[in-house]
C-alpha cells in the first residue's frame, strides 16, 4: 500500500459484485474446490426485551476481481446509535479489502500501515456521517426525543455515538489477509497431513478494563488494529480450508479463551458451509445461534465463514 494506496473517496456507485446475504460458492483456482461464504446475525435477548435494534451487522461478498470477503461489526452498547457505524464499517471494510488487497502483504510495516489506513477511512466515514446526519426511524426518533422526519430528516450526532469493533477476512487465489480491531475472534480451519485443524488468527482485545475493547471511532485504533496477511498454502502437506469470524456474543459457545481455541463446533460449522446448499447453511447458522449459543448469552450473535 505503502504511499501508493490513498483511499480515494468515489462516487457512490454499485459495485461491480454479486452479493448474497448468506452462502454461495465460486471457483478460484480450477483445482481447487470453490470457495464458499456464509453469515448470519441474530438480535440478543437483551435488546428484544428492551425493544432495541440488533448492533451487529455482518456482510460476506464476492467481487468480480476474484476477492471474496467477509466482515462483520459489533457496536458498542454504549453508543446510541452504534448499529450504524456498524454498518458503515462493514461497508467500507468489503470495499477497502478488495480494491486493496494485494497491498496488504510485505514486511510487517508495510502490513500495519495498510491496515492502520483502512481504519482512518472508516474513521473518516463515520465523522461524516456523524456531522451529515442519520436518517433515524421513527422509533428511535421517539425513544430518543428527536423531532419527527418532517422537522429534522437528517439527526446529527457525535461520531463517539457511532463506536464499533470491525473484523474482516479476504482471500484470493493464494493468499489471504485478516483485519482485527476490538473484541470478537478470528480463527481458521487448516489440514496438516490429510487431518482438519483448528486455530486461533486473533483473539478478543479488551481496553483497559475486561468489559472494555477498541472501537473503530478511537483515535488510538489505526494503531491497535490486528492484521495478519499470507499464503494459503502453510507448507507441504498443509493448507487452510476457512476462516470464521464472530462476535463477541457468540465466544462464549465458539471460543476458549483460556486456552485460545476455538470450539470443536466451529468445526461442524465449515464443513456445513462447504457441503449445505445456500438457504439450507443460512438456516443451519441461525438456528445454531437460537438453539446453541444464545442459551448462553443475552447479546447479539454474528457469524460470518468462509470455507473451501
């Protein structure tokens, strides 16, 4: 990336792409099997009790450059109006990584670098939004005595009301990057011999008190984000089959953070999404959320998985 990428800010266009709200497959390399994406978000307890929106969002795409990307936002429950900074994250983040990726490998500077200037722009975005001003539901407009549509369309606010995490994995051909920033875990399914492993890319980041992370809209978060970037061939007789990426709500069921592994179930989950049709995976997601995960937790639960 280095001083040749500078995220220049396009017109706003529909991108070249195919997007899908859960999996699809596409072939990257005729001998390899295709690469298969699926995600779910599903709204916590806690937030239907109090009739509050889901925080998360959770996006997977396949762009016409070959790069498929999945990525996913938690937003802060402290600010009010996280769950569109999630959303603009997510956004940015599929973009970005596409029309960027092959400047996320070099030396571990060049690595920080290009990831540090991903999160400026999402920073950058985000205080626009802040200051252009968010087109509120009426529910919201309600709960927050903000004045109807028709007095104030657009409600500004302070882009801290705008926090959230970002995680986001892209892979093409032979290589894949990983972006990190906040709570919520990455991980990976590789073979090594013939046998599927499990690993952990990047673990939950708290700020300086356990219930506390980054957040994209901290200006310390261009140097705290994680990025890890390389081949997908490990060695001989060793390459990784997925990656999953998931929010904070779904670590208690998925995530070990004691030992930093990921659960057995993650397993079932990659090869569900290399062998289930599309709508078949997208319902098997969410019902694991209901029926596994959110017996353990109140919070919103996302899930995105790439796997091949």
């Amino acid at each position: 990336m280095g001083g040749a990428l500078k995220f220049r800010r396009l017109k706003r266009r529909r991108p070249a792409s195919v997007r899908s709200q859960c999996g699809f497959a596409a072939r990257t390399r005729s001998h390899m099997r295709p690469w298969r994406m699926a995600c779910a978000c599903n709204v916590g307890s806690s937030h239907l009790g109090s009739g509050a929106p889901c925080q998360d969002q959770v996006r997977m795409e396949r762009f016409q450059n070959g790069v498929h990307v999945i990525a996913l936002a938690d937003g802060a429950g402290s600010a009010r109006y996280s769950h569109y900074g999630a959303f603009v994250a997510v956004k940015d983040a599929l973009r970005l990584l596409s029309e960027h990726f092959g400047e996320a490998f070099g030396s571990q500077e060049q690595k920080e670098s290009f990831a540090g200037k991903l999160i400026r722009y999402i920073q950058k975005d985000l205080i626009e939004l802040s200051r252009i001003g968010i087109n509120l539901t009426e529910k919201e407009r309600e709960a927050g005595g903000v004045p109807c549509r028709q007095q104030l369309p657009l409600v500004p606010c302070a882009a801290r009301d705008l926090a959230c995490t970002i995680l986001a994995v892209a892979v093409k051909e032979d290589r894949f990057v990983s972006i990190h920033l906040g709570d919520g875990v990455v991980g990976m399914e590789y073979t090594l011999m013939g046998r599927k492993r499990l690993s952990v890319i990047s673990g939950p980041e708290n700020g300086e008190f356990a219930n506390e992370t980054h957040f994209v809209t901290s200006g310390e978060a261009p140097n705290k984000v994680r990025i890890r970037s390389g081949k997908l061939e490990m060695g001989k007789n060793s390459h990784v089959t997925g990656f999953i990426a998931m929010s904070d709500g779904p670590e208690v069921a998925l995530y070990d953070k004691k030992d930093n592994s990921l659960a057995v179930a993650c397993g079932k989950l990659f090869g569900a999404c290399r062998e289930l049709d599309a709508e078949i995976m997208e319902a098997k997601l969410h019902h694991t959320i209901e029926s596994v995960i959110q017996r353990k937790t109140n919070d919103d639960c996302s899930i995105a998985i790439l796997a091949r």
